[in-house]
C-alpha cells in the first residue's frame, strides 16, 4: 500500500490583521471550510509593519512637522516595533481562541517586515497550501494606487489564494 498524505501535511494559513475584513476572514472559514480545516493545520499569521519613519510625527504634529522637521531616534522606532509586534500577538491570541472555542487548533505566528515578504517567506517555509486572506473593500483609493495586499498574493503566491469579501 502507499503511503497517505497525512492531514497535518496539508497547511491552510490565515493572514489576520486589525482590521475587521481579516476576522471575517476567519469567521467564514471555520463555517465554511471547517472540515478542511480539522483535517489540515490551520496557521495564523500576523505581519508587523515596519514604522513609516516619513509618518511617524504626521499625525501628532500636523502642520507644525512642515516648520519644525524632527528625525526618528532609535528609542522610538524600537517603541514603534515593540507596540506593532504587542499588537500583533495580541491579534493571534484572539484568533487562537476564537479557533479553540470551536474545537480547532492552531499553529501562530509573527514577524516583523515587509507583509508581501513575510507572508510570502511564510508560504514557502511552511510549505503551505492554501493562503486565505480578508479583502480590504474600503480600501479602493489606496489599492488603485499601491494595488492590494489580496490582489498581489492573487498574482505572485506560490500556492492557492481565497480571498473573502465581506458583504456590504
């Protein structure tokens, strides 16, 4: 006989965010791919942004950052990262128990960087075989402009893609 691939082989991997697009992301996975799900392991993974140093006093500042120009110290990027990978943990820990309150476990991660890179090395070293993503509807303006973060994982990812948009 040959050998079966083993479900823990299979690895869904989640990307989740602050926003409310990537929980809904969540939450219609675990209802509508939980059998998928069980059988695999499902990853969650959150990115932490690295800080837009040209931002960082824009929204303390206004106006006044255009007569009095300030340079981020290294005591601040490193608040800045300190707070984005609290934040980012505290996102995992929610998921995790949202998947654990209907019987799922789950593997959790995060890293700091670029999110394209890091979910993009994610994928390839956890060999994962399907990427689900929350769609950032509102984000029209910006996506026009950068493209999103859904749209170029449609179109660079190294392994399936659903991306779920939540009704409006």
């Amino acid at each position: 006989m040959g050998e079966e691939t083993k479900g823990s082989d299979q690895k869904v991997m989640l990307v989740i965010d602050e926003n409310e697009y990537s929980y809904y992301a969540l939450m219609w996975m675990l209802e509508n791919l939980k059998e998928s799900v069980t059988k695999s392991t499902l990853v969650i993974f959150a990115a932490q942004p690295l800080p837009n140093y040209t931002n960082v006093f824009a929204a303390p500042l206004g106006f006044a950052r255009m007569y009095f120009p300030m340079s981020t110290t290294p005591a601040l990027i490193e608040s800045i990262q300190e707070r984005n990978k609290k934040v980012s943990l505290g996102l995992l820990e929610k998921a995790k128990s949202i998947c654990a309150s209907r019987g799922i476990n789950v593997e959790t991660f995060t890293e700091a960087g670029d999110p394209k890179e890091t979910i993009s090395d994610a994928v390839q070293k956890y060999k994962i075989k399907l990427l689900v993503m929350g769609s950032h509807a509102n984000r029209t303006i910006k996506r026009a402009f950068q493209g999103g973060l859904s749209n170029y994982f449609i179109n660079n990812a190294k392994c399936p893609v659903l991306v779920v948009k939540k009704p409006e």
